[in-house]
C-alpha cells in the first residue's frame, strides 16, 4: 500500500511539473517576435548613428537578460562617450530624430528618476525605451543572461516567479513592490542556495575552478565575474529538483524562513549578509530596508528600497498565499496566478 501511495505521490509531482513547464514554454517569446525586436534595434542604430556617430546601442531588461516574456517592451541604452552630455538635451534631439522617422508616441520623459525617451514602432507594435549611459544595467543584464546559460531551471522558475508577481500586483514598484530585477536575483540566489546548489556564484572567483575572464569598470564601480558559462553545464546536474519542486520551496521560503529583519540576499557572495554589517538597520532617507536584496555591482543598492510598511505586509501576505497554494491546493497552477 505504501509503495502504490508513493506512485501515485510521484505522479501528481509529475504532472503538476508538466503543468508548470507547459505555463513557462507559454510565456517565452516566439523567434518571430525575438526576430521583430532586432529590426526595430537595428533601425534605432541606423538612426542614432546619423546624429552620434561615435555612439553605441545596446539592449539592456528582460528583452537582453532572456528574462522577458512575450510581448515584454524592449528596453535600450545610447552609450554617448562624452562625458558631459546633457541627458535632457540628447534625449529632446533623440525625441526629434525618431519622430521625424514615423515612429509614433514618440514621448521625451526628461524629469524621470531614469530619464527616457519612449517610442511605439506602428509596424510591429513593439514599445521601446531608451535611456542615456545606464551602462550599469548592461553589464548587470549580461551576469544575468550569463546565470541563466547555466541551468534551465533558472529560467523556468523566475518565469512563474515573475508571472505570479504580475498577476498578483506586486511587481510594481511605484507601489512599493518589487521591480522584475528584484525577483529575477531572488531566484538566482535561491539556485545558489540548494543543496546541492544548482548556481555557482559567478563572482566569487577564483574558486572552483572559475577565474575573472570578465572585467569592466563602469561609474567607478568594477563589475567582474567568470562569465565562460559553457564550462558549467553541468554544474547543477547532481541536484535533482524539479520545477514544481523548486516553486513550493521558494514561496515557502520567502513565506516562512527568510529573515526579514536580520538578512540580506547577496548573489555577489552567493550568500546571506547582515543588515547589521551594511548599515542598513534603520530608514535612511526613503530607504526602510524592509526586505534587503543587494545589487550584485552597486553593492550600496538595495534593490528592497522601494518597499515601504505597508507593502511588505502586502508582499508577505502574497509569498504566504503562493506557499498555501503550493502546499494544499489540488491545482495550484490556476490559484497561483488568479489574478488580484
Ligand atoms: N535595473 C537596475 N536596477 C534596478 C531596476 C532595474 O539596474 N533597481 C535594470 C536592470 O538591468 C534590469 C532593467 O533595468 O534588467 C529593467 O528592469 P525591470 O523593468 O525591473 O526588468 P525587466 O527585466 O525589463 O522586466 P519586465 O519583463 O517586467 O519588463
Ligand atoms: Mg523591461
């Protein structure tokens, strides 16, 4: 009898991951759209390159990380070498050159925190934005897309992780919940974590085998890491989880485990540091260090600022529903993602 319960256990896991990667294979980007996106990149270049000739464009979110899901827009960075450009004027020339080339809803957002340019291509429907030096976010796009060539199951749970964020309402952060970064380098570090671990800390080299192979110095922070990501395909490979598994413990972790007022995830160190040992124990500003995620380069940044007292009840009361949901509800893949 035990032996036909534990079948049947096995069979239900296995179905319910069947369902889990069939919501993931539904979320990722066909090539034609992947395809579009180019285009509409190539076009901006062709554009930009008139007016800045020495200038560069790169994408940089979820469109460059291989984090995004279908439909996502596409985020863009014009790298100027001169030092001091004025952000808002480039951005008014940027606004006029691409207005004047058809491109619609052509909008200059010059007083954002990150000052924009926002533009709709009326061929393809793709919206884009594009922001001025914010090289940082290139280089933090690259570690991510490197971790994500490591292991599948990466990919796979920060898709579910990002899509329950969306359908719940709390991947908003001028609400005070956390940005699609947040819960991308939760998931990396909830990977570095396992037993056995499923990511190696990229950055914490040399170790393991894995040396700096790269190394940049972007706004006097240097970023470098082990970035030949094909030597560690197999790097996960003795840890035997699968998806369904890997979702229940993430929201039970965040739901029951993790430390709020002590801890602070680090993927930089591939561990938990202290609020203690970075400050980071009282409100500073409209910092509250409610929830502490260390940005893996800008290491005084924590990607956690922006959540307040109010949505942190919200964000733990979500994580504890996911982990209900996860535990008792015979199907979690439609309770999980009701919307709000
Ligand atoms: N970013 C950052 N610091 C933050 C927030 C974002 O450096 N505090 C950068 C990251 O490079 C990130 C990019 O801005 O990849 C876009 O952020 P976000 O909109 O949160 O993520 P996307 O991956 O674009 O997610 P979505 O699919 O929701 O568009
Ligand atoms: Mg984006």
């Amino acid at each position: 009898r035990n032996s036909k319960r534990q079948i049947e256990c096995r069979r239900d896991i296995d179905r319910l991951n069947a369902r889990f990667l069939g919501i993931y294979e539904s979320l990722i980007p066909p090539d034609e759209e992947k395809v579009k996106q180019k285009q509409l990149v190539t076009l901006l270049k062709k554009l930009v390159i008139k007016e800045w000739p020495e200038a560069e464009l790169y994408i940089y979110g979820s469109c460059g990380n291989s984090f995004g899901v279908s439909k996502s827009d596409i985020d863009v960075c014009l790298a100027i070498e001169d030092l001091d450009v004025n952000k808002s004027e480039v951005l008014l020339k940027l606004a006029d050159i691409l207005q004047s080339d058809n491109l619609q809803n052509v909008q200059a957002l010059t007083r954002a925190r990150v000052p924009i340019v926002k533009l709709m291509d009326p061929v393809t429907g793709i919206s884009c934005d594009i922001c001025i030096n914010n090289l940082l976010a290139v280089v933090n796009t690259k570690l991510l897309r490197d971790y994500a060539k490591i292991d599948a199951r990466l990919r796979q749970l920060a898709f579910i992780v990002k899509h329950w964020a969306k359908s719940r309402g709390v991947n908003e952060t001028y609400r005070g919940t956390l940005s699609s970064y947040a819960y991308v380098l939760m998931c990396i570090h909830f990977l570095q974590q396992r037993k056995p671990a499923i990511l190696p800390c990229l950055q914490l080299v040399p170790c393991q085998g894995m040396e700096i192979t790269y190394a940049v110095t972007v706004d006097n922070v240097e970023c470098a890491y082990f970035d030949q990501v094909e030597k560690l395909s197999s790097f996960g490979s003795r840890n035997k989880e699968s998806i369904a598994q890997l979702v229940w413990a993430f929201f039970n972790y965040w739901a029951y485990w993790h430390d709020y007022a002590n801890d602070v995830l680090s993927v930089r160190t591939g561990s938990v540091l202290s609020k203690r040992g970075k400050d980071w124990t009282r409100r500073i500003g409209n910092d509250r260090h409610l929830i502490c995620i260390e940005d893996p380069f800008e290491t005084s940044h924590d990607l956690g600022r922006v959540v307040d007292k109010f949505s942190i009840r919200v964000l733990r009361e979500e994580f504890e529903r996911a982990a209900e949901i996860m535990q008792y509800d015979p199907d979690p893949c439609v309770t999980l993602f009701e919307p709000y």
